[in-house]
C-alpha cells in the first residue's frame, strides 16, 4: 500500500511496507528490466502543517546482458528513500520533494517509488569486473579463452 490517510498520520508515524510486482503499471515505461518484485519499506510521519516525511528503503533485482559479453546478468539494488511531501509550492523545485494537491487528505508515494527505482536500478551491468567481452572480429566469448581467428589484439 502505498496510499495513506493523513487523518491516520495525525496520530503518529505509520508503517511502510509494501510488495509491487516487477510489471505493475508504476513501472511502465521505465524499461528497468525488473526481475521479481520491488520491495518497499519505512515509515511516513508528519514533518510540520502540510508536510510529511517518508524515511524508508527500496530494493529489488534488474535482469540485462552483460554490457561486455551479453550474457545474461541478474544484479540486485538497494537504497534508503528519504522523501518530503508537501503541499508547500515554496519547496517543490528542491530533490526529493513532491508536491501534494490542496486540500491533502493522502499522501501517495507512488511517484517517489518510480523515480527512486528508476534512478537506482542499474541499466548496464558486468558479468564479473574482469569480462573480457566479445572478440571484436569474430564474436567468440573471450572469457572461455583466446579465439581462433587471430586478432593480435584481444580487448
């Protein structure tokens, strides 16, 4: 759930929790590669008239070839969210500010899931640091040893 009442937050902070599949339509659009869910965490609180702060986490794993070799690479990510929403206009240009409607009586965190996912989720990705990637005149795999067409300059 990622809708709250302000009512509910006017009697103390309220839990964050909630499980957003990988093709749920907050995502669409994003092309992230998603592999499972996106697991959210944390707890929302009011931070003054008007204005409520989300302290929580986001985690999930990404699915891509490796920007190397292209063989396919499952990368998980995390990070910590912290999050104004304010119907303050005053502040609405500031990083990690969303603006709420007048008059608030919910606080979405939706469009803060998105934007958060879609700047930590990795898009290129390594099979390991050391991939040796593709020949580039034949193709092979240079991690499975040297090709055979003899490019004097393995990359």
């Amino acid at each position: 759930m990622l809708r709250f009442d302000v009512r509910e937050l006017r009697q103390g902070s309220l839990p964050v929790e909630a499980v957003i599949p990988h093709d749920d339509p907050v995502f669409q659009g994003l092309e992230l590669g998603l592999q499972g869910p996106v697991l959210v965490s944390g707890e929302l609180q009011a931070a003054g008239r008007g204005s409520y702060q989300w302290r929580g986490e986001i985690s999930g794993a990404v699915r891509f070839p490796c920007r190397r070799c292209l063989t396919e690479v499952e990368e998980e990510f995390a990070a910590e969210v912290r999050a104004i929403f304010s119907a303050d206009e005053g502040i609405q240009d500031e990083a990690g500010v969303y603006l709420l409607p007048e008059p608030v009586t919910v606080v979405d965190l939706t469009a803060a899931v998105r934007e958060e996912v879609g700047l930590v989720a990795p898009t290129f990705v390594l099979c390991r640091m050391d991939c040796a990637g593709l020949c580039p005149r034949c193709g092979s795999d240079l991690n499975e040893g040297p090709c055979q067409c003899g490019d004097p300059e393995p990359r």
